[in-house]
C-alpha cells in the first residue's frame, strides 16, 4: 500500500513536507523567540507602512534612527519583509508573520532541494538532499539564534538556480531562462553577500554542463540574457545599493567588531564541536555560538571523495554519475575552507567578499553543497553490491542519524509570550528603533539621534520665536503642515538630509540648509504663513532603477499569461 501511494505525482514532495515538521514545530506555537538580529517585527511594520503609504518600492522608513527616519530599504534587501506582507495581507499578527515567514523559508528550501536533487539522482535521493538540507546546523543557527531571515532566505534559492541553469543549457527553453532569471532575482533580493559568493559556484556549475553537451553559442547567449534580466528585475533595489552607498555610512559596518578578520572559525569548531548556544561570534576559537558542519553533513562527502579517489586509482572506470556529486563535495570542502583563518590570503586578495562580514557565512554554501552531493547515496550504495535489504538498512540508519544528531537544534534557547502591542510600545519599542543606528545613516549626520524626534519642528531658532503649528499630517517619506511665524526664524525639521528630499513652501521649491550635528533639514523662513510639504522624491538612478524593474516585471508577467492562456490543443 506505502509502494503504490509512493508512485503518485505528489507522494514524495508530501513526504519531503511532512518530514520538515519537527524542524518548524516550534513555529507553530504560541509566543516569540530571543534572536540576535531582533529586528525583524519593525523591518515588517516598516514595510507594511511603505505599502499602506504608496511608497513603492520601499526606501525610506520613518521610524528608525529615533524617529527620524532612514533609507533602510535603499539598501537592505526586502525579500523576506515582501514575503511577509502577505501574510499580513492575510491577517496574521506581526510576531506570528515573522515565524511563518521562517516556516516558509524551511518548508521551500527542502522543496527546492527536492526538486533539483530529484533530477540528479531521482526521488529517493532527492529526499535524502532536501532531509540534510533542512537539518542542517547552520540551518537552525539562522532561523532560531541568529534570526538571519535574509541569509535564510538566499539559501532557498541556490537549489532553484542550480536547477534551472542545469535546464537551460540541456534545453535552452524560455520557460527555464525566466525561471533563472526569477531565481537570482530572488538571490539579489535576499542577501547581496550571498549573491556575490555563490556566484562562482553557479560559474563552475555551468561550466560543468556546457562541457557535458556540444558547445552551443546560443546557451550562452540564453545565459547572458538571464543574467541582464535578473539585474532588470532587481534594478529598483540593485541599482541604487551600487550608486547611492556612498550617501550613507556603512564603514561601521566593516570595522573593528565587525572586520571580517575576526569572525574565522576553527577545525574543531567546523568538524568536531557539538557546542550550541545563542552567543556572539567573537576573536578566537571561543564562539558564543556554533559552527559546526554536522557529522553526517561532512563525513559523507568526504567518503564520497574518497570512494571516487579509490576508484580512479585502481585503475577502474568510475560511474560518470560520481563525478558530479564528487566534485560538489569538494565544493562544499572549499566553502568551509573558506571559513578558516588559512584562507585569509584570499581574503585580502579579493577585498571584495570583505562585505561578506563573516566568513563563516560561507557555511551557507557548504551545507548546500554536501546536502546535494549526498543524493547520490543510494546509488553509491547500490555499486557496493550489498543485499538490497542492507542497503535500505544503511539508508534508514543515515536518516534516522540525521534526525538524531541534528533535530535538538531546531528551537529557540529563549522563548516567552509577548503581543504585538508589548512588543511595539516602551522599551522593546525603543530597542528596536535606535537597534543599528548607525546602519545606512546618511552622511549629513556627524552623529546619530541621542533622543526622539519631534512631530513636525525639532527646533525653532531664535527660541523665542512665536509659532502656530495647524493642519500639520504625515506619511512614510513625506509631512505636511501649515506654520504661522510671529517674525523670521529658522526651523529643524525631523528628518535627516538624504538625496531626494524636496521642500515645497506655499507650493514653490525652496531651499534648505543642512544642521551638521544630526544632519537634519533647515528651513529659514520669514514672518508670516507657510505651508511646507516635505517629500522624498527620486533620483535620477531611483527612477531609472524603477523603470527597469516595471518593465522586466511587466515583461515576465506577460510571458506568465501568455503560457497560462495557451489552449493545450493548439499544441496537439
């Protein structure tokens, strides 16, 4: 009965599923979590403001920074937040939007998995790779210590993109060239470190399928546009990260705690350790968290190395089928390597993965690796000429290890009850807003807000000038008031200088100073009625980056329709 409902269509994706349960099972339960980057019920409001707004795309966020705002999405990647808003869409509280925005993320990245291993090795070694992909330590480390949302979410796409490279150089079919382009898209939008170091991998995994089949020039042409069509896709967030970084001050971001050269791990910490906490990552091998590898999740490649290795040296043609995982998991090896202080040579070769920040996020990369490579077990057990009956047992064994080793760390170290409303008010509502006050803080500033902003006017100057303030409202990247002045002053503004900024007084543009303490808007006025309407407006690089986007979009929904609306007898 178990074998015929197996041979059904969505029998094994179900079993995939329903095998992601234990990994998830804490999300679905009342209450949040401690997690290092709390900031993701704010970054949701935030978004959620944007939208609610007509901001579209997302860039400034009007309650970080002490109130006074700061471009966050200009330059912090929205995925995860875009994922979110639907379930926000759907009702869900913010504190339960965040857990199943990590729901999602575990349930897709062992689909994915699924899906690409499947047409490598077929089901059952698919379902091997989406197991060890899901429970994975460093999975868990994202999701319930580190609460890496982003991080996370780059992982559920480097299956998709493997897949539908691999696809389109077997077919160069237009249907696999947007499923790429969608897939790195998706990468872009998630973590730009991720994106920029799996990029090699993606580079040598074409490499690998171009040299399977007869050179074609056209592949990569098709390849070409993916990219140029992810790049459109992702413009409006892409563009302005290149061009506009340089209007904020990011420098802390790779400086002293935070330079990459004290974040490298150790070869106990990587294959030995089985230490778990919610620490920080500190100099030395002393972690507060860990960065293992996992057992089976190194150990296994490694025989799969060395089984091949063996194999060619006796002379005896190896299966062509254990090339590919063979050199996955020597991938995986160099990911890790990655990690450990040896490799800091190429760390100072190519400054460029400086931005990585923490070189044991190349652990992201390892753990896809290996977990695709380990779909070829049941072949390689099948060449051991075993009874069939020893090699399920051998199979049965790895997954229940897997579980075993492994489950214990999918769940919070801290958890508690806590509301939308605790969680947005007092306290924890200051925490959150001035958490990174320095990330993205424009360079007009000299230094970050000490308290909150006011309303509408920070500050009139002289102070003793008489003023009325009426008709005063506000949105995510603009306010409105009317000001009524006694005699001329100078007004403050609670907003921070940034690109963009336009300044209307009684519908015509005027110009502003900027005060050089906190980098906030100066208005001299003159005795008398003003209205004065604040708004963020685009650059030349916004719009150019908008545009992109609305047309790449636009293109690729036409495509979608276009297939869907197709009478499949028209085929026939």
């Amino acid at each position: 009965m178990f074998a015929t409902f197996m041979q059904k269509k969505y029998a094994w994706p179900l079993l995939v599923f329903l095998a992601t349960l234990p990994a998830f099972f804490f999300l679905l339960k009342p209450g949040y979590y401690n997690m290092h980057d709390d900031m993701q019920m704010i970054r949701q409001l935030e978004m959620e403001k944007c939208l609610q707004d007509g901001q579209i795309p997302c860039r400034w966020s009007p309650d970080l920074g002490y109130g006074y705002g700061y471009p966050l999405f200009n330059f912090y990647p929205p995925l995860p937040y875009f994922v979110g808003q639907i379930y926000r869409t759907l009702g869900f509280s913010f504190v339960n939007t965040v857990k199943l925005v990590a729901l999602t993320q575990i349930v897709l990245s062992a689909l994915f998995i699924y899906l690409l291993a499947t047409n490598l090795f077929g089901k059952l070694g698919g379902f091997i790779s989406a197991l060890f992909y899901t429970y994975a330590p460093y999975h868990a480390l994202n999701i319930y210590v580190r609460g890496a949302m982003n991080e996370a979410w780059a992982a559920v796409f480097f299956p998709l993109i493997f897949y539908f490279a691999k696809k389109l150089i077997e077919q160069n079919k237009t249907k696999h060239l947007l499923g790429l382009s969608l897939s790195f898209t998706g990468l872009l939008l998630s973590h730009n470190p991720m994106a920029l170091t799996f990029s090699p991998f993606l580079l040598a995994w074409c490499l690998y399928f171009l040299f399977q089949k007869k050179f074609c020039f056209k592949t990569l042409i098709s390849l070409a546009l993916s990219a140029c069509l992810s790049l459109a896709l992702s413009a409006f967030y892409t563009l302005p990260v290149f061009f506009e970084t340089k209007y904020v001050q990011i420098e802390s971001m790779f400086q002293n705690y935070y330079h990459y050269s004290a974040h490298f791990t150790s070869l106990y910490q990587l294959f030995i350790s089985r230490f778990w906490s919610d620490g920080a990552s500190i100099w030395g091998p002393n972690d507060g968290m860990s960065f293992q590898l996992g057992y089976l999740h190194w150990f296994l490649p490694l025989l799969i190395i060395i089984f091949y290795l063996i194999t060619r040296l006796k002379n005896k043609n190896p299966s062509q089928k254990l090339l590919l995982p063979t050199l996955l998991a020597m991938a995986g090896f160099l990911a890790a390597f990655m990690t450990h202080q040896r490799s800091v040579i190429f760390w100072k070769i190519l400054p460029i993965i400086q931005k990585v920040q923490f070189p044991w996020r190349f652990l992201n990369h390892s753990v896809f690796l290996f977990s695709l490579s380990l779909g070829i077990l049941p072949f390689l057990l099948s060449l051991l000429k075993i009874k069939k009956i020893y090699q399920k047992a051998c199979l049965a064994l790895v997954l229940v290890l897997v579980f075993v080793l492994n489950l214990n760390y999918f769940h919070p170290l801290i958890s508690g009850p806590i509301t939308d409303q605790q969680k947005f008010a007092g306290l924890a509502w200051t925490n959150q807003i001035t958490s990174g006050i320095y990330d993205y803080l424009p360079k007009t500033a000299s230094t970050a807000a000490k308290g909150p902003a006011q309303d509408y006017i920070d500050d009139v100057s002289p102070p003793e000038t008489q003023y009325t303030l009426s008709g005063a409202k506000k949105g995510t990247d603009w306010l409105f008031f009317n000001l009524n002045l006694q005699s001329s002053a100078k007004a403050t503004l609670p907003l921070l200088a940034f690109p963009g900024f336009e300044v209307k007084d009684n519908f015509q543009i005027i110009n502003f100073d900027i005060e050089p303490d906190l980098g906030r808007l100066v208005l001299d006025l003159t005795a008398g009625q003003h209205q004065i309407y604040v708004k963020l407006k685009n650059t030349p690089i916004r719009t150019l980056s908008n545009s992109l986007s609305l047309l790449a979009w636009l293109f690729v929904s036409a495509f979608g329709l276009k297939s869907l609306c197709k009478n499949p007898k028209s085929k026939k």
